[in-house]
C-alpha cells in the first residue's frame, strides 16, 4: 500500500508541473485548476464523512461538499475583491471568505439544532448521548480542512505575479511529495527508532529527517534551476530562502500525513475508501498537500 501510495507521489510532481503549464495557457482565470479542486474537494469530503460514519455520526455530506465549493468558489479570484482607495490596491478577498465561513458555520448549528430531537436512521428511538455534536464537529472540521484549507492554498495561483502562480505552486508540490519520497526512502535505508508508534508504526525518525531534507533540496532545485528554465517570467530565488521554504513546507507536510494518521487511527480505520485498486483513498494522497499549502502560502509572503 504505502509503495503504491509513493509512486503516484512520483508521478503526481511531473504531472501536476504539465497540467499546470497546460493551465497556464488557457489565461488567468486557471479554468482547469478550479474544476480539478472541485472534484478533489468533493470526493475528500466524503471520505472525511465515511470515516467519520465508522464512529456513529451521519454528516450530511451534500451541504458539506456544497459548502466547500462554495469556500473555494468564492475565493477563487482575489482580483474580484480588489478595490482603489487612495491610491492603494485594497484586497477585500479574506474578509469575504470570512464572513461566508462565519455563515456556513451558522448555518451548521442551525441544522444541527433542529434534527437534535429526530432519531438516528438506525433503530434507535432516543438520540445518542454526544452524537449530534460530533456530527457537527466533522462538519466544520471537513469545510476547514479541505475547504479553508485549498481556498488558501489556491491563492498562491495569484501571488506577487499571476505570472509566478504556477512557480509557488508547484513548489508547494515538490516540497510535500518530494519529503514523502525522502521519508520513505531514508526510513528503509536506515531504519531505526519509530517516531510515533502507536499513531504510525511504519515512520522513523531517520525518515522524518530524509522527508526535510528531500524537500529542501527538492526546492531549491525547483525554485534556483527547474522552475526559472520552465519559463523566463519566473525569477530564481536564493539557494537560503529555496531551502528555508522547502524544510518548512516540507515539515508541515510531514505533520500533515501523521494527522490524516490520527483522525483514520481514532475512528478505528487502517485507511481512508479506496479510490483506486490497492493505493487507499484520495485523502492518503492529498493529506501532505491540504496542511502544506496554509503554510506554503505564509512562506511565500515571507520569503519572496
């Protein structure tokens, strides 16, 4: 499982790199990358709500998905936000996106309010002591960690230059799939104490240092060589500030794969429904990716 899991994390950085490039062309709208993170986003929501479903909660997956897209929809285009004033460019995308999570997160307590008195469909005549408030955290927690979460990660698709989008965010890929890579590969090569045993037996701390390492050099090949050759547009950064970027991207990404670990390992579920023969769900893919990219974005306005 996990070698299946590490050859699509192989194929996933030159694949995402051409789709990106072909995205390019089609002009600043990203029709293509917008409608890959609405198919993404909707088939990681249901994975997050059939996991949850092992445990006794029933989310509602429909307005779940609906509230995503909505997430990622409405901050998908920060230039639709942008207004004159005094001279400045003010961007009104955050608040935007603010306010409408506030609205979904109210719009969930007030659904969760009126079933508390029905019945679960699966006999029982009372409500479950505590089940309905869970339900309502996997709610939230779905629209956070994969809604919030993209509708952030996409908006390094506009940063500095919409010229650069695809630089920053192809770095955020070899920076997160690259340490998988690492990780594993140093993990077999070296073995040696577990990092987190009983979260997942199969990390080491070797493997941890190979997953930051990999993805620094990863970066600082993408950023300083690969990505400025790709196209002129894109400016070569510092081999200090490549590699800063990509220890701590990559580091996030590593937090990211032992949290997918905590939520499958605390509903009793070795891995999240396969969406492919052999390999796992989608979210045992996208897991690096979904807690990267906040930071890759924070990183981003840091170091460039």
């Amino acid at each position: 499982m996990l070698k299946h899991r590490l050859l699509m994390s192989a194929l996933l950085i030159p694949g995402t790199i051409a789709l990106f490039a072909f995205d390019h062309h089609l002009g600043g709208n990203a029709p293509i990358l917008y409608w890959l993170l609405i198919l993404l986003s909707a088939r990681c929501v249901w994975e997050v709500a059939e996991l949850s479903r092992a445990v006794g909660c029933r989310p509602n997956v429909l307005l779940m998905i609906a509230a995503t897209w909505a997430i990622i929809t409405v901050g998908w285009q920060p230039i639709w936000y942008m207004t004159h004033s005094d001279g400045f460019i003010w961007n009104q995308a955050p608040d935007v996106l603010i306010v409408l999570y506030c609205a979904i997160a109210v719009l969930l307590l007030f659904i969760s309010v009126v079933r508390f008195p029905l019945p679960e469909n699966d006999g029982e005549t009372q409500p479950r002591l505590g089940r309905h408030l869970a339900t309502l955290g996997v709610e939230l927690f779905a629209v956070t960690y994969i809604g919030v979460f993209l509708a952030i990660t996409v908006q390094l698709r506009w940063e500095t230059r919409a010229t650069e989008g695809y630089l920053a965010l192809g770095a955020l890929v070899v920076a997160a799939k690259s340490g998988d890579i690492g990780a594993y590969t140093f993990g077999r090569l070296i073995g040696g104490p577990k990092m987190t045993p009983k979260l997942s037996p199969g990390k080491t701390w070797a493997g941890g240092v190979g997953h930051l390492v990999t993805a620094g050099l990863c970066s600082v090949g993408w950023l300083c060589w690969l990505g400025p050759m790709i196209s002129s547009l894109w400016k070569p950064w510092g081999v200090a500030s490549a590699a800063e970027f990509g220890v701590v991207v990559g580091f996030a990404g590593l937090i990211g794969d032992l949290a997918e670990s905590l939520i499958k390992r605390d509903v009793g579920v070795k891995d999240a429904p396969a969406l492919l023969p052999g390999f796992g769900g989608l979210l045992d893919l996208m897991d690096s990716l979904l807690l990267a990219g906040p930071v890759a974005y924070g990183m981003w306005h840091l170091l460039r």
